[in-house]
C-alpha cells in the first residue's frame, strides 16, 4: 500500500504538467503580443487552390525551388565545376568500378593488363596521400585480391619490387586528385558525392 501512495505522490507532478500543457493556447494562434488567457477558435484550414484561383489575390504561386536555385550565379557556377569534376573522374571511376566487380574481367590475386596498370597508376595511385609509401622499393604491378580483413570486398594492391603487397582505396585517390585540380569546390563535391572522408 505504501509503495501505491509513493508511486500515486510521484505522478503528480507530471499530471500537473499534463493538465498545464492542455490548457496551453496553439502555437497555431499565438500572436506574441497577446495577454488573454483564451486561446483564439482555430480557422479552418483551406484546401490548395489550383488552377486560376491559385493566383488570385495573393499573386502567382511563388516559382519552384529549383528553377530560383537555377538562376543563383554562384550555384550555377557550382552546377557547371560539379559537371565537369564528375566528366574528368568518370573514365578511371568506371575502369576502376570494371576492375573490381567484375570477376570475368580479373580473378582475385590477379595482375592488371598493361594497359590498365597503366591508367590505375597514373590516374589513381600518382594522387595517394601516401602513394610512396605504398610503393615502398618499387612498383612491380598493381593485382585485384579480396581485402585480408574484410573478406567480401575487393581491392586494388600495389605489388612492390621485393615481393610484398600492399592494399590502397581508389576512392582516396579520387578525393586526393579533386582536392588538388579542383580546390574551390573539392570539399562540397567529396561531401555530395563520397560517402565516407
């Protein structure tokens, strides 16, 4: 019984609270510079109008967000730098993409043609933050191979000149390689278009 009258006396605060909030006027019909302590009727809300009634006497309908953005100089400018970032990176992104999704195209442990070697080093590892520590010694070829620690994915290693291998992201280099031909707008477009930093 002492538990119910305990538990009964802790409630009523936020009963009080409750009661409080329910004689509380709209947020709908607060003026701000109202004192009473009535809360105006609610008007009915209208249903949209269409057609002609849409630009009666409150003027036209104002214009869709995106045709205002379309005339702002400054994203007008980025649209365009957007265009062109995502034009220059779409050949190695998609070689890239073919590499490794691709299990006709490469076996896992497999080394790269010639000439994709080629355009993986230039395009891409040229542009790793750390692109000479993964060479290390020496690059003797770039291979596809599944990722020691996530055994699902694969990736690109750098296979250097004494035997050893080690992996590096493609998607680092991209962001390296936009942060170092594109500075002005590199940090908007790697936040709008990768998914991880």
């Amino acid at each position: 019984m002492a538990f119910a009258a305990a538990l009964l006396l802790r409630g009523i605060p936020l009963l009080r609270a409750r009661a409080r909030y329910a004689r509380a006027p709209s947020w709908r019909h607060f003026s701000g510079l109202s004192t009473s302590d009535e809360s105006p009727s609610p008007e009915p809300l209208a249903p949209p109008a269409t057609g002609n009634a849409a630009a009666g006497a409150k003027g036209p309908a104002p214009p869709p967000l995106s045709k205002v953005w379309g005339e702002e100089p400054e994203y007008k400018r980025w649209k365009d730098k957007e265009k062109e970032i995502l034009n220059d990176i779409e050949p190695i992104t998609t070689l890239t993409k073919e590499i490794l999704h691709s299990n006709s195209r490469y076996m896992d442990g497999e080394r790269l043609s010639e000439e994709d070697e080629k355009a993986v080093v230039a395009k891409l590892l040229a542009y790793h933050p750390h692109s000479e520590d993964k060479i290390g010694c020496g690059l003797d070829s770039v291979m596809v191979d599944r990722h020691p620690q996530f055994r699902k994915s694969r990736c690109l290693f750098v296979v250097r000149t004494d035997g050893g291998w080690i992996d590096f992201s493609y998607q680092k280099c991209l962001r390296a390689y936009i942060r170092d031909k594109y500075p002005s707008y590199a940090e908007r477009f790697i936040r709008e278009h990768f998914k991880r930093s």
